[in-house]
C-alpha cells in the first residue's frame, strides 16, 4: 500500500511539473520566465517545495495513525 502511496505522489509531483511548465511557457510581462531561463530553473524549486510539503503532510497523517495503532495494538495484547 506505501509502495502504490509513493507512485501516487511521485505521479502528483510529475504533474504538477508539467502543470507549471505549460502556464509559464504561456507567461507574458513582468512574471514571465526570463530568456534563456531553463525549464528546471524554474519549476524544481516549486516542486521541492510541493515535495517537502507532501512528505511532511504524510508524516503529520501517518505518525500519529501509527502512534494509535500500537497503543490499541498493545491494549488488546495485554
């Protein structure tokens, strides 16, 4: 089931990168991308940012689950 959870999210973020490729390859004025500026220049420190939030989001959901379930899981034991 992790392993499903992490094709998901690396699924999400590939996404998200060709997202935010195609809106700034559509940019124009002050907030368009400068000439010569790469597409990972631009995109991957949003997409760090998106990861680091993710995982920091499963962790936030996941740990206290897990917390609880050893807790039940030592109640029904003893």
């Amino acid at each position: 089931m992790k392993i499903l959870l992490a094709f998901a999210v690396i699924a999400l973020l590939l996404l998200m990168l060709v997202l935010l490729w195609i809106r700034g390859s559509f940019k124009s004025g002050p907030a368009a991308p400068a000439k010569g500026t790469s597409l990972f220049a631009e995109i991957l420190p949003r997409a760090f940012i998106w990861g680091i939030g993710l995982a920091l989001g499963f962790l936030v959901v996941e740990l206290p689950l897990a917390i609880l379930g050893g807790i039940l899981a030592a109640l029904l034991l003893s």
